[in-house]
C-alpha cells in the first residue's frame, strides 16, 4: 500500500510540474511570436536564389544573375538607344546611371524585392520613383522589349524632370503613362480601337477628368494620355512635349489631384 501510494504521489507531483511548465513557457512563445510575426516578406515565396552582378554602360548599371549572360550586351542596347532617343525628343540628361534589373522569366520577375508589395496580375515591368530604378524579364519578342525598356525609362526621365517629392497634388496618370506609351510609339489594336470608338461616340471627356469620368476603364488614362501627346507634338512640336521640363507646359495640361502610376 506503501509503494501504491507512493507511485500515486509522483503522478500526481509530475502531472503538477507539466501543467507549471507549460503555464510558465506559454506566455513566453507567445511574446516571442508577437515579436517577429507580422514582419517584411514573411509570406512571399522564393524558388531561386539569384547570384547578382553588375554590368555597367555608359547610362544605366544592369543588374544580372549568370542566366541572363548570353542576352546582356543586347538588353544593354536596347536600353543604350532608347536613352538616346528620349534624350533627344526631351533634351534632357539624367545625372546619374539608372539602375536596371533584370529577370530572365515572368515567373522570376514576380519574385522581385525592389517593391515590398506583390506585383498585380499583368503587370509587365516597373520603374520606381525613389531611386530610379526599373525592373523587368527579358522574355519578350525583341520588338516588345525594346518598346518595354523604352516605356519604362521615360518614367524615369518623367521621375527627374518633375520629382515627385515636390509635388503636392500629383502628376496626373494620363501625363505618365501617356507620355511613356507615346515614346515607345506603338499602338496596341485594342486600345486604339477604345480611343477610336470614344471619339466616334463623341465621349471623350476633357483632359482634367480623364480619370474621373465614370465610363472610363482601367487602360484608358493610358491610350487617352498617348492620343493626346500624339496631338501635343502635332500642333506644339517637340518643344510642346520638352515644356514638361518646366513643370508648366503653355496651356495645353490641366490642373490634377491625381497621382501617378508607374507600372505598365
């Protein structure tokens, strides 16, 4: 009986212990967790593990990984001719070597850190006004590409000529992307089919309200923007599109409290 109630006594004194243990290590798990969960790119995935290099050209600073070797002196031209030719159209430089990252694949390109949020569905390529960097995969025709490089370096030269920590209200959208589509001089058939049945339904709206109106969907601020560039450069010139330098272009671009996008 000695014995039993001994063993009973243990029990009792090891399921005590466990209950202490737990009730002491509980508190502790959870203020560890607190500390660390939420915190930056916890749930974003990544499948490869990039080994960065740096090739540099006379206007940009290419960052690559060993994959991308065989097609960088061709990237580098496409980015060195479309420098030119918006240089030229604008007669602006840029200070400094613009940052360029590069991803072989779409599927690589969406593992990309430059900008914390996760990209949305369709999005090509991006530049980012903090430190002017742009960000892209080459796996495009190399028409498309060279017309990607060339869109998104005119937000880059847009990011220069107009800063955006000194503006108040924004650039508008339309301003944006439409001066990048009209640099990169193509017109996608769908949206020049949605410009062309705006104007045949006579509901274009007026520039300022060119992302209010309620008929208007997500792409045209773009198409609009490119058509009205078009039409900058044909009754102002050159000289119409290069006023953007001052900020205050003579009479043809309204007032906006829009903000601008910089993604295509």
């Amino acid at each position: 009986m000695h014995a039993r109630a001994s063993r009973d006594a243990v029990r009792r004194f090891t399921a005590v212990l466990i209950v202490l243990l737990v009730a002491v290590a509980w508190p502790l798990e959870t203020r560890a967790q607190t500390a660390f969960v939420p915190y930056y790119g916890k749930n974003r995935i990544k499948y490869d593990k990039f080994d960065w290099h740096i090739y540099t050209t006379d206007h940009f600073e290419i960052f690559y990984y060993p994959d991308l070797e065989p097609h960088l002196e061709r990237v580098a031209g496409y980015a060195e001719s479309a420098y030119q030719k918006i240089s030229a159209d604008l007669k602006h430089d840029l200070a400094t070597k613009v940052p360029l990252v590069l991803y072989k694949t779409s599927s690589e390109f969406q593992q990309q850190n430059v900008i914390p949020s996760e990209l949305p569905e369709g999005v090509l390529a991006f530049a980012e006004p903090y430190r002017n960097r742009m960000v892209f995969p080459i796996d495009e025709p190399p028409d498309q590409l060279y017309r990607l490089i060339t869109h998104e370096l005119t937000h880059v030269f847009e990011f220069d000529i107009i800063p955006r920590s000194l503006i108040r209200r924004g650039v508008p959208l339309w301003v944006d992307e439409g001066l990048a589509n009209y640099m990169a001089g193509y017109w996608n058939p769908l949206d020049l089919m949605a410009v062309r049945d705006a104007a045949l339904a006579d509901i274009v709206p007026r520039m300022s309200r060119f992302e209010t109106e309620p008929f208007v969907n997500g792409r045209l601020p773009y198409t609009l923007g490119h058509a009205a560039f078009e039409f900058v450069e044909s009754r102002w010139g050159k000289e119409g599109l290069r006023q953007l330098r001052t900020g205050r272009p003579s009479g043809w671009m309204p007032r906006s409290s829009t903000t601008s996008s910089i993604a295509i």
